[in-house]
C-alpha cells in the first residue's frame, strides 16, 4: 500500500474559541465561552484527535475543544489528576492506572475504543530485507542481534530508534513484541513517530517502529510471526482483522461515563462520519455490526 508521512505536529493546545452562543443540556443559552472539551495523551493519535475536534467545533457552534499530546502515560496522569476530560492512549489502561482514576476521582475509568492502527516496522527504502518475524524484532531490540546481516539483511550494523517510555506504541511494542523484556541501551528513543520516521529515513542502517499513519518516506517492512508464517504488511484489511501481528486498538478514555459535550464529542468520533475522518487521517475504522454503530466490544 502507499504510505503517507503526517508532517510533525505541533504538542501545544488547539484551542478555538467563539463568539456565538451555545445549549447547555437543557437547552438554555450559556455563555460562547463555556468549558472546553480537554483531550491529552497519545502523540500517535494527535492527529486523529485534532480533525476530530476541529470537525466538532464547526458542526457544534464552535464549542471549544482543546487537544494536547504528551504521550498516553502523560494523558491517563492528566486523567487521574482531573486535568483532562480525555485521555488519549494508544495503549489500554493498566490495572493500577484504573486503581487510581477510581481512587482519585470516584469514578470508575471508562474505555472508548476509537479506531485501529497497526504499529509498522520501519526500515531505509533502500534496504532490501524482504521480511522480519517478531522474533528477530525482539532479538534486534534487546541487542541480541546487532548486523543486518545476521537476519538476512545487508553487511551493517543495525541502527536502533524507539520511542520514549511515556509513549503507548512504546508500551505496546515493549509488551507484545519484547515480551516486557527491557529494549537494549542502544535503542534511540525520539519524542514522536514521525521523529522516528525522520531519522530512519535518513539512515540506510536505521530500523525504527510506529503508527502506519506516519509512514511515508521510508518502507514498512511485512512481519511474520514465525519463520514458517506469511509475511503480512499492516494494510486496512490486515489491521482489521487481526492477521497482521502489530495491530491493536486506540483508546480515548474518560472518568466515570461521560456526560454533556464530552459525550457528544466521542459519540461524534464514533458515528459514521467520525470513522470517515479516521481513515481520512490514515488510521483504520473500527470494525461495523451490519446497519450499525462502530463495534467498539473487546
């Protein structure tokens, strides 16, 4: 498939403001100024967030919206704290996280899944290396392994970039492909796929992984999970159904099951048109019941 490179994003907030009023829930007028809708977390679903918000602030009287990335560790601390309505996490909550949101707000912590993405497997377009399995990913990681040639690839040493440890896609890759084993010191960690995306096209030795919406420039190697297994490339098709071993699901969580405008806006990121802006944004749709809603279900 053709690969698109989403341009680094601005962290700081996107906040719009208007002049015309809007209703609160029970229909009176409130000031044009009322209570932003504050997201935080994920940098891999900033963008995702961002055409969101800006497309629910044109279809809602310009009710603020306020999005901010940090990464998804940064975003469910927001959400413990009470300083964001959402979390933003490419990652699922954990267990403890959950203990505290219900600890510190009294509330239980509520997962929205919004969409899909698969974590690609960067390497230098002009590398010839026809596939990788998750074995030799974890063996490349954990510095095992530490020549292309040593995997099938050219006579190099292997150039490792990563994400930092606040990062979802770091928590995902570290748990599904390293087994929750420790990335080796020479891992280069970079605030941002597309940071990641950057450095690895510019290094012939380089492998790096991330989000495929931030995949252009460079090549995204097909996986195996075994040596006897097809190799499978992260295409729409192959996230959605799971054959494609990276895949997971992106998640905007809140405190308690949300109310009011905060509703509305994840309401609005899973209608039909929500979706469309998820594709539109280089994610993948979550899977639709015949005739229905996103299926959000685990």
């Amino acid at each position: 498939m053709t690969l698109r490179l989403i341009p680094a994003l601005t962290l700081s907030a996107l906040l719009v403001a208007c002049s015309s009023k809007s209703k609160d829930d029970e229909g009176g007028a409130t000031p044009a100024r009322a209570a932003a809708v504050t997201i935080k977390g994920s940098d891999t679903m900033i963008l995702l967030a961002q055409r969101l918000a800006e497309r629910f602030m044109e279809a809602n009287d310009g009710h603020p919206v306020q999005v901010t990335g940090g990464g998804s560790g940064t975003g469910i601390a927001a959400l413990i704290n009470g300083t964001t309505d959402i979390a933003n996490a490419s990652r699922a909550m954990k267990p403890a996280e959950e203990s505290q949101v219900q600890q510190r707000r009294g509330k239980p912590a509520v997962e929205h899944a919004v969409a899909l993405d698969g974590i690609a497997v960067y390497v230098h377009e002009s590398n010839p290396l026809p596939s990788i399995t998750l074995a030799q990913l974890k063996a490349i990681y954990e510095g095992e392994v530490r020549n292309w040639k040593d995997v099938g690839g050219p006579d190099a040493r292997i150039v490792l970039y990563g994400r930092e440890n606040n990062s979802g896609t770091y928590a995902y890759f570290k748990e599904h492909v390293l087994d929750d084993e420790d990335f080796t010191a020479d891992t280069q960690t970079l605030p941002g796929t597309a940071a990641v995306v950057n450095a690895v096209a510019k290094d012939v030795r380089a492998i790096g992984y991330g989000g495929i919406a931030f995949g252009k420039g460079i090549r995204a190697i097909p996986v195996k999970t075994d040596d006897a297994a097809k190799a499978v490339a992260p295409t729409l098709e192959t996230v959605t159904d799971g054959s494609y071993p990276i895949s997971r699901k992106l998640f905007m969580y809140t405190a308690g099951e949300p109310t009011g405008n905060v509703k509305a806006f994840l309401d609005f990121a899973l209608s039909e048109e929500g979706q469309s802006l998820a594709v539109a944004a280089g994610y993948y749709p979550l899977a639709r019941k015949a005739g229905g809603p996103a299926n959000v279900a685990q």
